[in-house]
C-alpha cells in the first residue's frame, strides 16, 4: 500500500473476499468454514488435494476485493451489487474474527480495507478455486432490470438451439413427408438417389 508492504505469508491461501449486496452472517460462516477447510495441498506422501490450510498449518492472507461482485453492462464494469463500503468494512472485519477464532489468530493476515494495493500472488500450481456461498432465495421483485436482463442471458445460453417447443410437441402428420424426423425410422420418399 503506497509503495509500503503491510503483510505477507509463506505457503498458504490468499483469499479475495468480494462481498455481496445479499451477504449475511450465514454466508460468512459458510465462507468460513470453507476456507479452513478446503483440500487443496497434498499430504506427507504427496497425494494431491488432501490436507488443508489447518491441517498443513498454513497461513491464510485475506484481501477485500469488491470487483469480484462486477456485473458487466455491455463492457463495462458496474459494482452496484457490491457491499457500500461502511457495510463492507464491518463485515469484512467481522470475516476475519471468524477466521482468526476457527483458527490460529496468528496465521490470519490481511492487507488494507479500501485501499489501492499492488498484489503479488504466486500460485503454486497455478490453482485457484472459486468459492461461494449458499444461494439465497431472491425475491423475483427485487431484481433489477440488469439482473433480469442478465438472467435472460444465462438461460438462452444453456438452451440448444433447436424447434421450438410448439413445434416439438405438435402432433407429427405421418402423411406429410416434411413431418419425418427419421427417429420413428419412416423415411421421406422425397430422396435423391
């Protein structure tokens, strides 16, 4: 932070905390327990993905990062579901007392609430994992047009193009030699040789 390092661990997690409009003491919890508990090192005998930060005896490095919670309107960022910042900065503190209290206070770091700071991460690996909390249950009213829209967009995505759905489950005409699919095995008499 302003050309002065603040913290720094050895081996170990370095956590980006985005922090959510809707997150709760629930979902910090959760978060919590996750972190802690996530198997991503390898044990004694090198099988990968077995122990975890408290098992290895690790140190965890958190930082707030509110970009994580970005929603892009065409291209560019909008952080409106980000935490305000007085919200943010208290459970952004209330996150580390949990960490610190189901763990070892000593090993818990973390850099400068709200402040511009230059990261260096070195992943070993590279890994890094996603994490989130629990969904909660929106409200369909409380949605903003933005996240509606975006929505939308997630659901055609995972949509195959194909009939639509009238089409689908319009009765078939097996006179009419355009209504064959071929999956009931009765071929148009239409074919080129």
């Amino acid at each position: 932070v302003g050309g002065e390092q603040i913290s720094s661990i050895g081996r170990g997690l370095c956590v980006l905390l985005g922090i959510s409009l809707e997150d709760t003491q629930r979902e910090l919890e959760h978060m919590v327990r996750k972190i802690l508990n996530l198997r991503v090192f390898e044990d004694e005998s090198g099988k990968h993905w077995s122990k975890s930060v408290m098992d290895k005896q690790y140190e965890v490095l958190c930082v707030s990062q509110f970009t994580l919670q970005c929603i892009l309107k065409g291209n560019k960022p909008d952080y409106h579901m980000a935490m305000p910042t007085e919200q943010a900065e208290s459970f952004y503190n209330n996150f580390l007392e949990q960490l610190r209290k189901a763990y070892k206070p000593e090993l818990i770091k973390d850099g400068k609430f709200g402040a511009y700071m230059q990261v260096h991460i070195q992943n070993d690996g590279p890994v890094t994992i996603e994490l989130e909390s629990p969904a909660a249950a929106v409200d369909p009213k409380q949605l903003t047009k933005l996240e509606k829209q975006q929505q939308r967009k997630e659901k055609t995505r995972t949509k195959v193009p194909s009939e639509s759905s009238r089409e689908r489950n319009a009765p078939r005409n097996k006179d009419d030699p355009s209504a064959s699919s071929g999956a009931e095995g009765d071929v148009s008499s239409e074919r080129e040789p």
